[in-house]
C-alpha cells in the first residue's frame, strides 16, 4: 500500500511539474546530490567546476547535505519527483527507496561496466536493472592507535609486533593498556551498530555462516547469539571495550573526547569512512590499519562487505536524450577523467574501476596507496575474496542496515552493552522478532 501511494505521489507531482514548467527542462543544466563532509564538499566543487569549463555547454547544481538527515530527505524528494539527476546512495537504498519505480537504469546510458569486476554490480541491479554505479566496497576493520599500544608496551612476536593480529592478542593488549592506566582501554567504546557487525565477524570465523541466509533468515541458532554475546563480555572484562556504555554517552565517535584524548585505543569502522576518525586526533597519534583480529594466526575471515556508496540516476532523465547525454558525460567526468580522478582522491573510498585505480596511482605528490582507506580496502577484498575460495559468502544482505529493521538486532545489542540485560535475554529478543520482520519489510 505504501508502494502504491508513493508511485502515485510521485504520478501526481509530474503533472504537476510539468504543468508549471510546460513540460520543457534545461538538458544542460545537471543537479547533484550527495553527502559528506567539508573535504568531500571542498574536492566536489572543484571538480564540478573543471567539468563545466572542459565542457562550457553544460552547467551543474551541486546540492550538498550531510549524511544526518540526507536519506530522509531524498526519500521525501523522489516521493516528489524533486529529486536531483544524479545523487549519491547507500547500496540498501536500492531496495528501501523502491529503487526499481524511481531509478534509472545505467545500462541505458551507455556507461562502460566493462572497467569493474564482474560481480561489482550485481547487488545494485534488480529485476535485470543496474540502479548504481558503484563508487567503491567497503567493509568493517579495525584501525588502532598503536601510540596508546607503544606506551603500555604492548609487544608480539618477541619485541618485534605491536599491532595484535589475534582476539588473544588483542585481549592480551586490552589487559596490559588497562592496567597501566584504568581510563585507558585497547579499543574503547563501540555502538550497537559496531559491535553487531564484531560479534557476526566473530560468529563467521567459528560457524563460516553469513548473518542472513539464502532464505532471508537469521543464519544463527540462539546459542550462537549467546556465544557472540559472551565473547563481547570477554572484550570488556579484559579492558578491550568499556565495561558499560553507560560510563560514555557520547554517540559521535570522531568528536568522543575519549577519542580525541587518546584514552581509546582503537575502532572498528568502515574503511572508507575512517577519515573522520583520523582528522580529529592530535599529532601525537599514530592511527594503523590493522584489519579484523582473527580466531588464530593466519586465518584470514569474518569479513562482511558491501557497496559503500553509489551514483543513482532519476528515472525522469529517461524522458531526454539530451539530459541522458549530459548526464552520462558527468558520471563518466567523475569517475574516468585523471584530473576529476586526482581532485577526488579516495574520500569516497577506492573504486574497483580498473582505469579510476589506475589514474589514482599515477597522480603525481600523492600516495592514495599509502592512505588508511587504501590499506583497508586492499586487506577487505583480500579478505572477501579468500572467503569464496573457501565458499563462505558474507556479502551484506540489502536489508540488514534498514532503518527500522536494524533495530532487531541492535536494541537488544544496545541493552546489553547498557548493562540493562544478559546475554541469554538479548539473544532471545533478537531472536523472536528477527525473521518476522525481515519478512515483513521484504514485503513491504
């Protein structure tokens, strides 16, 4: 019902569109929009500027919004039809925003998929329609202080390792960073959202199971839940994680003056979202990519991945070959050409084009290589691609990160890590409601 009544929302609004404007559009003019932050903003405008002076027929309406408030309001604007020509999205959106009624499909416009891995665009296509263009992957890993490590002289491999490739290690770690000062902890403090992906990292590496099967149901007995659970008690009894979230209730991680004081340790984040905890420490830190801490040494699993973010095309360009063209030369603009490409940089995160990877390792005074996002891309797809060999599939489902469906799981992960319930009790709530709603909001 839902469905229906946005679609004729967005019928409605056409006519009504079309009736102030007489039907006629400015093909030349291109809107684009997209979250971020001041960086990515800064980098955005500048490119935009040089695609309209290599192509002065063309002119573009850059909309920029933070990422706070920026799903909400994209979806009221294509319930509209005022949504922008090309707008940047979360993979899910596809599937939440009814991507196959309001997006266009890429293969219409000719762009060139031949650059990306076969698979890239698989989870972007519906009913036989590319919705995206992937802009990069991303998955969870870790990043650490290894300041905050060398001071508590945290040490591996006789001397000669600071970074802890194990869970013991990393307890090991916590125990030592802890003891020498008790407001100090290895990581520090982690959101439902957080440790939901850490403790379906932990549960992959012992059962090889993805959180959401085939059959679009939760993947983990109860037992297994309660075995997760208790693994993040061990992280926090062994000075890894806060011992309650109640202790700190600052919900920004970047801006958390544990953070920015260095009292924490490390974080488990996106790689292509790690920027924003690396701007807002002081000099004296020493942020590592240390990727995801495993059962034993050498083992190389529990990473989940998805698309990180897209380029979406509004289905109202169908209507124009003339828009069509234009906006088929903007996307090919930020995404192919060198200087675009060196003006970009990775804020985004790494594309997996072949020619974009190309161009970023050739920009003269820069070392993409070199940067956090970088290093985490190469050691999540490294990590993925290690999986299949081994035929474990943890590619994110579209609805795991659906606004009302995440609060399954992440209620009760927040009750717990608040100390207002056990393990057995969270488990149990996830439990009950998991599959139901799922279902519920796939048939929605």
């Amino acid at each position: 019902m839902k469905k229906l009544l946005t679609i004729a929302l967005l019928l409605v609004s056409m006519v009504v569109l079309a009736a102030c404007n007489g039907g006629s559009s400015d093909d030349n003019t291109i809107s684009f929009a997209w979250w971020g932050t001041s960086d990515r903003n800064i980098a955005t405008y500048q490119a935009i500027e040089l695609f309209e002076a290599k192509y002065p027929q063309y002119k573009v309406k850059g909309e920029q919004s933070t990422w706070n408030g920026y799903q909400q309001a994209l979806n009221n604007k294509l319930n509209r039809g005022t949504e922008a020509d090309v707008f940047q999205v979360n993979y899910n959106w596809i599937y939440s925003m009814y991507g196959k009624d309001y997006f266009m499909d890429l293969t219409e416009l000719g762009l060139d998929f031949s650059k990306y891995p076969a698979d890239e665009h698989t989870p972007l296509t519906v009913d036989g329609k590319v919705l995206g263009l992937s802009v990069s992957e991303t998955g969870y890993i870790f990043y650490l202080n290894q300041k905050l490590y060398e001071d508590a002289n945290v040490s591996f491999d006789g001397g000669t390792r600071v970074i802890p490739n194990t869970w013991e290690e990393l307890m090991t770690a916590g125990e030592l960073i802890n003891g020498k000062d008790a407001t100090k902890y290895a990581i520090g403090r982690l959101d439902a959202q957080q440790v939901a992906i850490l403790m379906f990292s932990y549960l992959a590496q012992i059962t090889g199971k993805n959180v959401i099967n085939d059959q679009n149901q939760l993947n983990f007995t109860q037992a297994e839940l309660v075995q997760g659970f208790n693994f993040i008690t061990d992280l926090r009894s062994t000075g890894v994680l806060i011992p309650s979230n109640a202790i700190d209730t600052h919900l920004d991680g970047p801006t958390n003056p544990n953070w920015t004081a260095q009292k924490y340790g490390g974080v488990l984040q996106w790689n292509t979202a790690i920027s924003e905890y690396q701007n807002t420490l002081p000099e004296s830190a020493n942020l590592v990519m240390a990727g995801m801490f495993q059962q034993q040494s050498g083992q190389n699993s529990g990473m989940y991945k998805k698309v990180s973010m897209a380029y979406a095309v509004s289905k109202r360009v169908e209507s124009s070959d003339a828009k069509q063209t234009a906006v088929k030369t903007f996307i090919e603009f930020m995404t192919t050409d060198p200087e675009a490409v060196a003006i970009l940089g990775v804020d985004r995160g790494v594309s997996s084009n072949s020619t974009t990877q190309t161009l970023l390792k050739a920009v003269e005074g820069k070392n993409f290589e070199q940067s956090l996002e970088w290093q985490g891309h190469t050691v999540v797809q490294a990590m993925y691609n290690q999986q299949l060999s081994n035929s474990i599939e943890l590619y994110i489902h579209p609805y795991y990160e659906h606004n009302t469906f995440r609060a399954i799981y992440e209620g009760p992960i927040e009750s717990f890590l608040l100390n207002n319930i056990n393990a057995n009790e969270a488990s149990s709530r996830i439990i009950q409601r998991f599959n139901t709603e799922l279902a519920r909001i796939m048939a929605d």
